[in-house]
C-alpha cells in the first residue's frame, strides 16, 4: 500500500504518495506557501531530492503557484494535462468559472497579482493517463475534467484517489460536495462516476476536511434520480 501523506499548507492541501524510492508530490500550492511547504518537509523528515514527480491537478493559481521554485529546488519532473498545458507554459491560470455568488465575490476581490505565476516548462504532458509503475506506485494518473478541461486525479490499486478540485469543502463551501467553481458541471459528474469505476475507496481533496466516498456516491445517486 503506498502511503498517502497530506502537507496542510492552509488553503491548499498538497499531497505526497510514498513511491519506491522517493514520492510523487501532487500540486504545490500558491507562491507564498514555499517557506511553509519546506518547513513541513522538513518535519515529515523528507528530502527534497525525495520528491521525483510532481503531478499537476489543474493549473490554477492555488495549485501551482509555488510550482517553478518547487520544480527547481526538487528537481523533480512535471506532468500536466494537455488541456491545462498552455496555461502552465504561459503563468497563468487555467478559466474559472464560478457557480455560486459567494465564489464569485470572493474571485472578484482576489488581487490579480495574486493569480500570476512564475511560468513552468512541462515534462510529461498527458491526454488520457499515464502509469506510475515506474516509480513503484500501483497507480495512474487519470483525466477527470469538470473543475477545469485538463483536471487530473491520480488513483492507486488499494483504491486511494487524490481528486484535487473534483470535489471542494470548507473554505469554498461549508458541507463538503460539487466544487463551487467548474468549467464543466456535466463534466465533474462524469469524473465522480468514473473515480468510482476506478474503484476509490478513499479520497483526497484539495480545499478543506475530504469527504468519504460513500458521501460522494450518495450524492451522485440524488443526481441521477433527477
Ligand atoms: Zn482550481
Ligand atoms: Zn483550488
């Protein structure tokens, strides 16, 4: 079983899945969570040159901001969505769209500055998915869109899926569920219903506690009875 380790950055939660020889970091968190993210490693006893991969969930600011200084102090490869790939290459964040009036005011005040990132050159840029076997994971990078067109979640054998944005809780709504921002409602359904197929037992969100799967199966059941 590869260990799942959650690195609470405060509105961002980074995770690192226990690999062979080193981890697989999943996102990184906003430029200004660099310090913090280097005094958590140091606590959980990780090296930087531990870190061998960094998956990108979607390129939003809060994802990947801190991405480029990451990258350079890691050495660790990058691997993106294609669909997201430009907006990484460019600095800047993939289109959001706010569902909910509360989402809206708090993009409309978010200081632009904030949303610019220094830009990363991809390593590995994926349009279906992508094996881990090579880093000694039992596990895949999927293409689950919804919250952005090139949103991925990785998924491993003993059923842990690191979702990022397929689902939100508290800051960006009170009760776990649907991510309160989404290019593609239609779209994150269809990712919830195919982590399910994958066979997800536990998952990992990206803002907030992470509901239970079951939580995410009874929701999509309410859904489909529409
Ligand atoms: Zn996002
Ligand atoms: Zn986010």
């Amino acid at each position: 079983m590869n260990e799942v380790i959650l690195l609470n950055l405060g509105f961002t939660n980074v995770y690192l899945l226990k690999a062979d020889s080193g981890y697989i970091q999943f996102d990184t968190g906003w430029k200004f969570d660099v310090k913090k993210y280097l005094k958590l490693l140091e606590k959980k006893k990780i090296a930087l040159e531990e870190i061998k991969l960094i998956v990108v969930n979607h390129a939003h600011f809060d994802h990947v901001g801190a991405l480029k200084s990451v990258k350079e102090l890691t050495q660790a490869k990058v691997l993106v969505h294609e669909e997201d790939s430009e907006y990484l290459i460019k600095g800047i964040s993939a289109e959001v769209r706010p569902l909910k009036l509360i989402t809206k005011i708090f993009l409309k005040f978010l200081p632009k500055s904030w949303t610019f990132y220094e830009s990363v050159e991809p390593d590995i840029v994926i349009q279906d998915e992508y094996s881990l076997s090579d880093y000694g994971v039992n596990g895949r990078v999927i293409h689950t869109p919804g919250h952005t067109h090139g949103t991925l979640s990785i998924i491993t054998e003993d059923g842990d899926a690191i979702i990022g944005c397929l689902a939100h809780a508290f800051p960006l709504r009170l009760k776990p569920g649907f991510p309160r921002i989404a290019l593609d409602e239609e779209g994150v359904w269809r990712s919830w219903q195919k982590i399910i197929d994958e066979g997800a037992k536990r998952i990992y969100i990206s803002h907030g506690r992470s509901p239970s799967i079951e939580y995410i199966k009874k929701k999509l059941k309410k859904k489909q009875k529409i």
